[in-house]
C-alpha cells in the first residue's frame, strides 16, 4: 500500500466540514482512483475494519491504572466502541470484571481519590505523513460522558500531551425537563425515520438526521457522522463531490455555504446528565516520579519523557446537582396556598372548605361581572389616593415643625445680637399658615434698638393703626 493511498484511506475519518473547506479536490481525485484500484485488488478490506485495525490495542496504550491508590487491568474493564474520532476505548467501573472494584467504589470514591491512568502515546510508531487534516494532535484525547452515549458528541474532550500530568476534576449536573405533554418542549423518543439502538441525546439525533440527509442525497454516509456503524461510508473524493454538487447554496452576496437540514425534529432530552470538568496540567516529571514510572514500566528516561501520559480524574465533590423543570402554575399548586400544606386538601376542614368557596365565588363574580371588576378597580384607586393624601399631610406636619424650630434658633439669635427682625418662611406651605407672615416691631419706650421680644406685647390685628398712633404723637 503507497503513502497515497494510505493517507487517503486515513482521511476517511476526517472531519466532513474540514475537507469541504480545505480539501483539493483534484489531488482527492487522483487519490481517490488510486485507492479504488488498490480495492479491487484486496476485495476483503473494509474501510470501517481497517481503520479500527489502524490503531493501537488497549494493552499497547494503557500501561498500568489505579482506582482509591489500588492497582487494578485497565483492559479488562475497557470495551471498545468506533466514534467519529476513530476507534476509542471506554472505560466504566460498574461493569469492570474485579469484584473489588463495585464493592468499594461507592466508600472509595472521595474529593481526594479517583481514578489515575498511565498511558503510553508510542509516537514512534505512528503514522507521520497524514496531510489531510490539522485538527491532530499527539498524545490523548478523553471525555468523561454517560455510558451508551457517543463520547465526542457528549461531553467536551480534554488533551494531554507526552511528559506531561493532566487532572481533571468533574462535576455531576442531571437535567430533568417537561415534554410536550405537561407545557414542555423535551422527548425522550426517537424521531420516525431514525433507527438506532442508543438511547436518545438531541446531540446524537443530529448526527443521525445529517447521516440520512448524506445517505439520501450521497447514497454514503460520512464517517464522522456515522454513528450505528454502516458499511457504506464515504470515501473523501465521493463526501467532498457530493457536498459540492448537492448541497450547497449561493446567496445573494456570491458567498457559498453548505445547506444542511436544520434537524427540527431533534429535541432536548427529558433526561440528560453532563459532566463539567475543571482540568489543571504539569509538564515534565521530577527525580521522584521518574524513578516510579521507570520502576512501573521498565522504559528509558528518554522514552518515558516523549511517550509517557499521567491522568488523574476524581470528583470535585460527592453529590450532583439537579435541575428540574416545572410548571409555572396548576390549580392544584393555588389549592395548596390556600390550605398552606398539601395534607389538607385530604383531610379539609370546614374553614378551609368556606375559604375555597369563597375564593371561588370572588373569582367567578370577577371575571362575570364588569360593574365588579370597576368597582374594584375605584377601589384600588381610592385605597391609592388615600395613601397620597396621608403621605402629603405627614409631610406638612414634619416640614411646619422644621419651620417652628427655625424661628425659635433665629429668636435666641435675636437675644444675642439685639436684632429686632423676626423672619418667618416667605414663600407659605398653605394659604391658611400663620408662619408666612413677616413681623417687625418697635418698643418706643426704650431709647434701643428694637427686640422681638417685643412682638408679645403687640396684637396682630391692630398692628398698622398702633403705628400710625405713634408716629402722630411724636409729630
């Protein structure tokens, strides 16, 4: 098998919307003819088998693993499962084979203990001519997912690199929703034309529904988008010309784009659980975790540094959150206010049961009667004019003791300094306050300048004809 051939039969598995952008279709061409030729030649390889046979076994990768300290064969606990990405192992310790294992993960399981896996990237042996694709990286790349859910299209994946230590703690969140029966929008069932074996995940329904889209108009299916494992996966030459010729649409700017179904029918999941992962990395090993891996793995210090992963996955804490969707509002939940607790809407009362006649008879005359319902509504106004009114009088009251106050400082003021005008407020609070009024009076029986102590002795009323008196006499 040439270099060419090779590379196109590995860039079956890469990503659809990659090789649409940035594939030459020319160069697939060639490859593409070379590879056909080369299948007619070998009738029993399958694309599908060959890239699962393509990749490392579970003991080449997985060199030792550790759950609560303890030592324990990863492989016998692994099952293997083809995703988009290629073949990928899974690990999943409610169905792990050592009895220890299911008896103590429950105790075991701690903010401090988990899972640890030491893991071996073999670069040496891998296949360094790809050029189909960027989105490669060395090393490993895992998700922590339900199970019977497909890893890269539940949950976000974490990188690790040789020579370095990765550790990722999760967090456990369980989505509970209505359906469409009780107000919602989730399903729990597969659409009508979706077949399939894994239990539903909006995510994984559209994978399906762009699966069958290709399926109808490619008569293939893209490898990354095939997640019941059909035989008839399309090559990138047949993937890249389909999707030119038949799915893609020109708007008005002269900007092409790919017209893919929308996937309506792709609801929420009523049911969902998620994992949130908060991951820290260290880079490179010190004197001591050198000697223990050597010990561990009987490679060279060299090899260990440009092959060798460490990944740590625990728990952030021991309990999960949940989030339950619920009616805004049901009859039985205004029943439940009025009686307070649900026990008595069983075992009711006679006052709670004239309070739910009540309740009913002021709605019913409510939404009946609109001399009611206008009653009520003058009612309110009248409740939030009388409010207004009182508001306004206590702040008359409050701002008439402010003016008191003031004239009795400016008295004593007057006391001091000898000064014979009295001031009161100008601008008056109300046409009836006798505070607005400005008063000046004139003691002639002292040779001094006139007090306010004076203002006793001189009636209000005769105030102008007093003066006049005066001033004649001294005439």
């Amino acid at each position: 098998m040439s270099d060419e051939v090779l590379n196109y039969l590995l860039a079956t598995k890469a990503n659809s919307m990659y090789m649409f952008n940035n594939a030459d279709v020319a160069q697939l061409k060639a490859a593409h003819d070379s590879s056909m030729e080369y299948l007619r030649n070998h009738p029993d390889l399958q694309i599908v088998d060959f890239l699962n046979l393509a990749q490392f076994d579970c003991n080449e990768l997985f060199e030792i693993c550790y759950f609560g300290g303890k030592q324990f064969d990863c492989c016998k606990s692994m099952t293997q499962s083809t995703t988009s990405l290629g073949k990928c192992w899974e690990l999943n310790l409610q169905n792990s084979t050592e009895l220890w294992i299911k008896e103590e993960m429950a105790p075991i399981i701690s903010a401090k203990e988990g899972i640890q896996i030491v893991a071996n990237a073999r670069q040496a042996e891998q296949f360094t001519s790809f050029q189909y694709s960027s989105i490669q990286e060395n090393g490993f790349r895992y998700f922590i997912h339900p199970p019977k859910i497909s890893p890269d299209r539940a949950s976000a994946g974490t990188t690790v690199s040789p020579s370095r230590i990765v550790n990722s703690a999760i967090k456990a969140k369980v989505y509970d929703l209505l359906n469409r029966d009780n107000w919602g929008n989730c399903t729990s069932e597969w659409p009508a034309n979706f077949v399939t074996d894994l239990p539903y995940d909006s995510s994984v329904c559209q994978a399906l529904c762009i699966a069958n889209h290709f399926e109808n108009l490619c008569e293939c299916i893209p490898y990354t988008y095939n997640i019941n494992n059909k035989p008839d996966v399309c090559f990138p030459y047949e993937e890249v010309s389909c999707m030119k010729d038949k799915m893609t649409k020109i708007d008005e700017n002269g900007t092409t784009s790919l017209d893919l179904p929308f996937c309506s029918e792709c609801h929420l999941a009523c049911q969902k659980t998620s994992y949130e992962s908060y991951t820290s990395y260290g880079l490179g090993f010190n004197n001591s975790s050198m000697k223990w891996l050597k010990n561990l793995t009987g490679y060279k210090e060299r090899y260990i540094r440009e092959n060798i992963v460490v990944i740590n996955i625990l728990f952030m804490e021991l309990f999960y959150t949940s989030y339950t969707q619920v009616k805004n509002t049901s009859i039985w939940s205004t029943f439940n206010k009025i009686f307070n607790l649900n026990s008595l809407w069983f075992g009711m009362s006679v006052v709670s049961l004239i309070e739910l006649i009540l309740y009913l008879t002021k709605i019913s005359w409510i939404a009946v009667s609109r001399k009611r319902r206008h009653h009520l509504f003058e009612k309110k106004m009248s409740v939030k004019r009388i409010e207004v009114i009182l508001k306004e009088a206590v702040q008359e009251n409050e701002e008439i003791k402010s003016r008191r106050n003031s004239a009795a400082n400016l008295k004593d003021f007057d006391d001091e300094e000898d000064y014979d005008l009295w001031y009161r407020n100008p601008h008056p609070y109300s046409n009836t306050s006798l505070d607005s009024v400005i008063q000046m009076a004139i003691d002639f029986d002292k040779f001094r300048r006139p007090s306010s102590k004076s203002l006793a002795n001189i009636v209000e009323e005769e105030e102008d004809t007093i003066s006049i008196n005066k001033s004649v006499t001294r005439f």
